[in-house]
C-alpha cells in the first residue's frame, strides 16, 4: 500500500469513528452509565473503598472461587517413570521417560508398538 493510500485510509477510519464517538455521546444510556460510574467512584472515595472491597461485600464468594482456581493451576506437573524397555530379540536394554527414544521408535517401526509395549518395565 502506497503512503497516499495508507493516509487516505486513516483519515476514513479517523472520520467513521469521530462519528460513532459522537453518536454514543448522544446515547442516554451511556449518558446514565457515565453518571453512574462517576457516582460510585466519588463514593468509594468518600470511603475510602476500592474496587476489590466492594466485590467482597457484594459477592463474598468470588474470592474464594478465585483462589480456588488459582491453586490448580499453581501446581507442578507429575514427573514421568522411568520405563526400560528390554528387546527379547536381542537383549538389549533401554531406559526412556519417554517415548521419543531413537531406538525405541526403531523397534516400534519394525515390531510394532503393541508388541514394543509389553516388553516394557515400569522402574521407580
């Protein structure tokens, strides 16, 4: 987009949304919101109230659903087991937490994932 054009569109943009500002200032209801807003805010100020302590005394139960919340998604993930695999083919051993192993998906590709799983042992 040439600059002329990328002004041109701004300008448009500019002009659509002085109009729609325009049009809600007009609007009663945002007329009543506004008034209401600056009310309770002079008022929490009178008391000396934020935000947080007039939530708590309207719904007592949002902070505790909060913090409810808060603490499942605090927590650490589940270390994985160690697994050993061992091939009855030819002995040998591997042990993965994973299963992003190369040999494993070797083994997997050439005996199958079924078969490569009940070879496994779960290890503490």
């Amino acid at each position: 987009m040439s600059l002329i054009n990328e002004y041109r569109a701004t300008e448009d943009a500019i002009k659509e949304l002085q109009e729609r500002l325009k049009n809600l200032s007009q609007d009663d209801k945002l007329k009543k919101e506004l008034e209401f807003e600056g009310k309770l805010r002079t008022l929490m100020g009178e008391y000396q109230k934020s935000l947080r302590d007039i939530i708590a005394m309207l719904d007592p139960d949002a902070k505790s659903s909060k913090l409810g919340r808060a603490s499942k998604t605090t927590g650490t993930k589940r270390a994985r087991k160690v697994k050993q695999y061992k091939n009855p083919n030819t002995g040998e051993v591997i042990e993965t937490k994973g299963g992003n192993h190369k040999t494993l998906k070797e083994w997997k590709a050439k005996w199958g994932g079924d078969v490569v799983e009940s070879w496994v042992t779960l290890l503490d």
